[in-house]
C-alpha cells in the first residue's frame, strides 16, 4: 500500500482537484448523503458519508435487491443529553459506528454540536443542550465511540447554526466571547478530547462570512489555535463560492458535482488558487480515505448486531426520560388496566426527521410496549384511535419517485432536487400526513366515564414532531397544545380525578412544549422526548416502576416563549426570511440567562425526578496539580434503587467582569445504587474550566468562588469556598501567557 505522500506525488492537478469534492448522493449505499471521487489507478477508493445523530441514515431499500437494509434507531441527541451517562454515550457511539461499518459506510455525519439557543430551533432534537459543556463532553463520548468502530465521525454544523429559518442565508452576528465561550466550545471541547476524522461547516454565515468561507474559523480557530488534523467538509451545498470555500480552509465540498470540480481547476489555472493549497487540502482527503475501512479493503459485513443495539437505543431511552412531575401517580400500581389517550400512544414518534431521520425494523409504540410488560392497556380506546387512521407510510413509497426519476419519468434536470426530497424529505412527507392532524378528543362524556370506571390510570401522550429545514412555530399544534389536545387533558382529568384515579403526561416531543396551561390539571408528567425505536418498552418500564427516571434536562424549560432569552431575536430579522440573526443575549444562553436575571423557568436545567431519594453529605474541595477537586458522599435514601446525576456549578463570588450567576463544571451520573447504598463521588475541574474570555485572552479570576453541588442547577445541595489565589491568563491554544 502506497502512502499519503507517495499517492500525492504521483496525482495529476486534475485528480488532486477531483478529490476536493463529493461525487454527489452515494451510489455506493442508497439513501448515504454522499461519496468522495475515487482515484482508482492510483488505488485510492471511494469513500461513503452518512448520516446521524440518530442512527446510521440508509435507505432500507436498493433497487433490484431484496435484502432490507434497517438500521438501529437511537434516540435523539436531546435524549442522550439528558442520560447525563458519558460512558452510554459512548456505547451509542460505538454502536452507531459499528452499524456503519457493517453497512460500508465510512464516516458518520454525527454528532450535532450545536447549542439549544431557542427551543423551537427545528433542529433542536438533533443537538445536545443549551450547555456548552455538557454538549461538548457528550460530543467527544458520542465521537470516541464511533470511531472505536474504525468509522469515521464529524462534528457539525461549525458553527452557529442554531435555527433552520432560512437557514442556506442568514448571517449569525455573535461576539467573540460568546462564540468562544458558548458556541465554539463544545467542537473545541470534542475536537481535543477525541480527534474526530472530520467537522463539517455549517450553511450559515457567522460575524459576515459563510462559514464555509471563514478563514478565521476554518483555519485561524479550528486548524491553527486547536489544533484539528482532520478533514474539513462543507454542508450539503452551503456557501456560494467554491474558490474562497477551498482558500479558507475547506478540505471537501459537498456533494459536489462536476461543475464545481471544473470551476476549481480554472480558478486553479488562473492562478486563484495557489498548487501548495490544492496539495494541502488534497492530502487532508487522502489521510480520510486513507483511515477508512474501504481503503483497508474491507466491504461491510452486513452483520448489524441490531439485538444487541436494540438493548443499547432501549437502555438510552429509559436513562433519557426526564419526570418532571410526579404527585402520587407514578410508578403505576401492579399490572395496571390503563386508559391510554393520545395518538402518540399508538404511533410514537421515535425522532426528528430530515437528515437526523434513520429507518429502523420497527418503533415499538407506547401501546405495544405497556402491553409487553404486562399492563392491560384499554381497548375500546385504542379502537377509536385506529379508526381514525386509513392510510400507513410505507418505505416502498419513496423508493418508487426514484425508481421514477432513474428511468426518465422524472426530469433530469431536477436530480439534485430529487436526489434531496429522496433523501430527506419523501419520508418526512409521509410521516407528517400519517397520524400529526388526528382529532385527540373524540370521546363523550359517557365514554370517558366508562373509560374511568375500568381502568386504574389515564396516560396521555402529546406527540410533536419536528424536522431539518423549518423551526417550529409559536402557535397551537406547535409550541403551544391544539384545543383539542387541552380539552382532552382537562375532561380527561376532571373524569378520572372523579374517580380518585391519576392521570400522567407523556411529553413525546423534540424539546419544550408549553406546559404552564395544563400541567396543574395532571398528576405526572414525563418528558420522553423522541426516544427511538425502543420508545414503548423504556416507557412502560419507568411507568411500572421496573426502572426510576434518572434523566435530567438538558435545557431550560420555559414558562413562558416570551420569558426565554432570544425571544426577541429567533428567527432573526426581517422574521420571514431573516439576514441577521443577532445574538443579542450574549453569553446568557439558557440557565446562565435565567438564574443571573431571576427568570422562574418552568423547569430549570439539570431538573428531573426520581422515584427514589438521594441525600448528599461531606463534600471536599481542593486545588490540586490545576484541577479543583470536588469530592462527596451520595446515599440513596429512598425505596427504589436509582442513579443521580451529581452536578457541580461554580459561581464567582467577585468578578471584574459580568459573568453568570453560576456555570455548570463538571457532572458524574452515579452507578445504581440500592436503597440504603452510598457512592463517593469524584468531579475533577480543570482549572482552565473557569476562565472567561475578554482582550482576545482566556482569564482566570483570582478571588473566591463558590462550589454548588446539586441535583439540579435551582436544587442546591452543598456548597463550598473555593479561592483561587492568582489570576492566570491563556492564550486561544491554551498556552499560558502573561495577563
Ligand atoms: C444537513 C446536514 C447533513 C447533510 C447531508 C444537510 O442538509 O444540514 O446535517 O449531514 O444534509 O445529509
């Protein structure tokens, strides 16, 4: 095998320039979002990119071929957030890339870094929290699992990609300390601690430039003051000049097309792009393939695993759902006779669609999944729901509009258009149409009475979906619920309260939702989120009591859409299709905006309920070899066995400058422990951790600040004064420098 070096030496400048960008949508594994241009008398092969975060995106059919092609379909990137487990992180990781490499597909477009900036970003599920470190540690789990498969991952979209309103266009006006400080730090974070194969550029402009063309981002931050050896790929037709996208610091450009490739090779000739450059990005092209399991001559296995991944997607939902209310409801008694409303109940929604969208063998729904752990779940109601649906989704549906457009019947001239609702939005269309207009309230007051007197308990789950290239909206049906979803909630609960009987909320949802309205009417609410294909059986598992909740949000949860700090800037300016998106909120993006301004959130970050109770005691900090070493006792004092999630906020106790009320800075979920059972708890904060970036430098305050370990950001439960007896001051690579 010839190396990097020798393969480039003997490379024509048009083979070189071929390898700068994709051969569009992947031939090689339908439904793949793209492949690079093979070089093959050198022996250099193509290699496929896929889609994530939530499972390897494939099309389960291929023309002519009667194998199914079906993936695992994890839960959401919001969903493995609020597990607050690195470590099952990383298993999903792992799994995800193994399905991958088994499918021969070499890198994986995964996972999103983004910052929940606003909660109705339509792409919210698809990232991890409005928390730039948990999102980043997350990250690097999510990327070190993957690539243990020999697969590739790639951080995207770098960066400030926070909304999908216009989102090909719209300039992103941030100041440093906030890139730095909020949104580039969990790339910065996941680029140190895990070296992933690529990051891809994000469709929007950042402080002026399309970040595809921002050679401050591309190289200057990203190459030159982190370090990153990997490959740089632009999104799927982001920017709009190919020739500065190459001279800023992209290495691949995506999917590309043969135009492109000739439009580099004049700028080429022209003189506009400089051969050293060309040879450069080139040679970051050839390191990827050169790392892929197709260069190795290894063809996917076809062997999925899909049991074993099943026990990882089921084993993240249930650590994922986060119980944000629970007065006396929860866990359900002994095998309950459960009166189950909702269409959710039945057709789950298992996660966001567009390119985060991935096809599984099945989606067990709530319904299914009671019924499988043994709960008798109503009938009658179930009947009246299935009625109301004529028409089920097929994959096979948008296999034939391709299968139309490859034969002509389609205009060519279209293909990349088709090529895209092929890949994307087809599904997306049919799932929509499915079940989202169901009328939730169809039942006489007779009915429900009944429905009262035979059950034990009415579950309700509100389902939303959400998907790549719209945000969702302010409005009922949205953010807010529909009438008919609200009188279902109240007669529902008038009813079943009558009958001294509880009524739960499952929240089957994106992100937020509105719950000010309704949530005093209920006993117990439960966030599952978009939960995978696992939904039915981690549920039924929290609601019987099988497991207690141990998942936390990752984000506030507003009262109030209005209350919540980019309120006045999402989607930007003018509203329809926004230019300018001003960050005007700064650095307070979620709790640190909340708690420093004392805006009551519905549910502040880091919250959720456990069946169990945990107690802290005896915690010790120190400075140590530069790390702040938090140390504590955590005791399950209550009757079910459980797991906490132990989070470490520090506040500044005197600042030069406006900081925060508190930041979160480390976090450790426990193992289970048994009623009775106690953990000791170990966080290690790095002393860099808590520098604040003013004058182009990271500085670390000296002074006092103080230690809050909690159960939530607003659930305090020991505290400590840390001092810090000198100002220490880095550079943007971390270098120690005067301050
Ligand atoms: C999305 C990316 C995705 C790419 C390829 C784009 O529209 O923004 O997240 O990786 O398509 O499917």
């Amino acid at each position: 095998m010839h190396t990097v070096q020798e393969i480039l030496g003997k490379m024509s400048i048009e083979e070189k320039i071929s390898l700068l960008v994709g051969a569009g949508f992947s031939k090689l594994v339908h439904g793949a979002a793209g492949e690079t241009r093979p070089v093959a008398r050198l022996g250099v092969p193509a290699v496929v990119l896929a889609d994530g975060p939530a499972g390897v995106r494939v099309h389960p059919l291929r023309l002519g071929d009667a194998q199914r092609y079906y993936v695992t379909s994890f839960p959401n990137e919001i969903v493995l957030a609020s597990t607050w487990n690195v470590e099952l992180v990383e298993r999903v990781g792992r799994a995800i890339g193994e399905e991958a490499r088994a499918l021969g597909v070499d890198v994986v477009l995964a996972p999103g870094l983004n910052i929940h900036r606003h909660p109705l970003c339509g792409r919210i599920f698809e990232y991890f929290s409005e928390d730039p470190l948990l999102s980043g540690v997350m990250g690097a789990a999510y990327v070190r699992g993957v690539q243990s498969a020999g697969v590739g991952a790639t951080l995207k979209h770098f960066a400030g990609h926070e909304q999908e309103t216009n989102r090909l266009l719209y300039n992103v006006a941030a100041s440093e300390r906030a890139l730095r400080e909020i949104y580039l730090r969990p790339f910065e974070i996941a680029v140190r601690e895990a070296k992933p194969w690529a990051v891809m550029g994000a469709y929007n402009k950042l402080n002026g430039k399309y970040c595809v063309q921002n050679e401050w981002l591309l190289t200057r931050v990203l190459r030159e003051e982190w370090g990153f050896e990997g490959l740089v790929m632009t999104d799927w037709g982001a920017g709009d000049n190919p020739v500065e996208m190459i001279k800023a610091g992209v290495d691949l450009i995506m999917p590309g097309s043969d135009q492109v490739v000739a439009e580099l090779l004049k700028a080429y000739e022209r003189g506009a792009i400089p051969g050293e450059v060309v040879d450069a990005r080139a040679r970051r092209v050839l390191e990827l393939v050169a790392k892929s399991p197709r260069f190795r001559g290894q063809e996917g296995s076809g062997d999925l695993k899909l049991e074993e991944h099943a026990k990882v997607a089921y084993e993240a939902a249930v650590e994922g759902a986060v119980l944000l209310k629970n007065e006396g409801a929860l866990p359900l008694p002994e095998k309950p006779r459960v009166a189950l409303f909702g269409r959710g109940s039945y057709w789950t929604v298992k996660g966001g669609l567009g390119s985060g969208d991935s096809y599984p063998r099945y989606v067990v729904s709530i319904a299914d999944g009671l019924r499988e752990r043994g709960a008798l779940v109503d009938e009658e109601i179930e009947r009246v729901y299935r009625g109301m649906v004529h028409r089920f989704y097929e994959y096979g549906e948008s296999l034939q509009l391709y299968r139309a457009y490859r034969e002509g019947a389609l205009a060519k001239s279209d293909s990349w258009l088709i090529e895209m609702l092929m890949t994307h939005f087809v599904d997306m269309m049919m799932e929509y149409t499915r079940v989202m207009h169901l009328q939730e309230d169809p039942f006489t007051d007779a009915f429900l009475e009944e429905a009262a007197q035979r059950n034990d308990a009415a579950v309700i789950t509100v389902s939303r979906i959400s998907t790549e290239g719209f945000d969702r909206f302010p409005v009922k049906g949205d953010y807010y619920l529909r009438d008919d979803e609200l009188s279902l909630i109240e007669r529902v609960s008038r009813v079943f309260h009558e009958h001294r009987k509880k009524v739960v909320v499952l929240l089957n949802v994106p992100g937020p939702v509105d719950v000010a309205s309704w949530r005093d009417k209920v006993d117990a609410v439960l966030a599952i989120w978009l939960p995978g294909q696992e939904a039915g059986r981690a549920v039924a598992d929290i609601l019987l009591g099988r497991v207690s909740p141990s998942g936390k949000l990752p984000l506030t949860w507003p009262r109030d859409l209005y209350e919540i700090p980019a309120a006045r800037t999402f989607p930007g300016t003018p509203p329809r299709d926004p230019e300018e998106v001003i960050y005007s909120e700064d650095i307070y993006v979620g709790y640190r905006y909340y708690d420093t301004f004392a805006v009551e959130p519905a549910y502040e970050f880091g919250y959720g309920l456990s069946y169990t109770a945990f107690d802290y005691r005896d915690l010790e900090v120190k400075l140590s070899g530069g790390e702040v070493v938090v140390r504590l006792k955590v005791r399950n004092s209550g009757r079910y066995p459980g797991k906490e999630v132990v989070q470490v906020y520090l506040r500044a106790l005197e600042s030069k400058f406006s900081r925060p009320f508190q930041e979160l800075k480390g976090f450790r979920k426990t193992k289970l422990l048994a009623p009775g059972e106690e953990e000791s708890v170990e966080v290690r904060v790095p002393l860099e951790r808590l520098a604040t970036f003013s004058g182009g430098k990271w500085v670390v305050e000296k002074g006092s600040y103080e230690v809050r370990v909690g159960a939530s950001s607003r659930d305090i439960r020991l505290r400590a004064v840390l001092e810090i007896p000198a100002e220490a001051c880095y550079d943007t690579s971390w270098r120690r420098v005067e301050c």
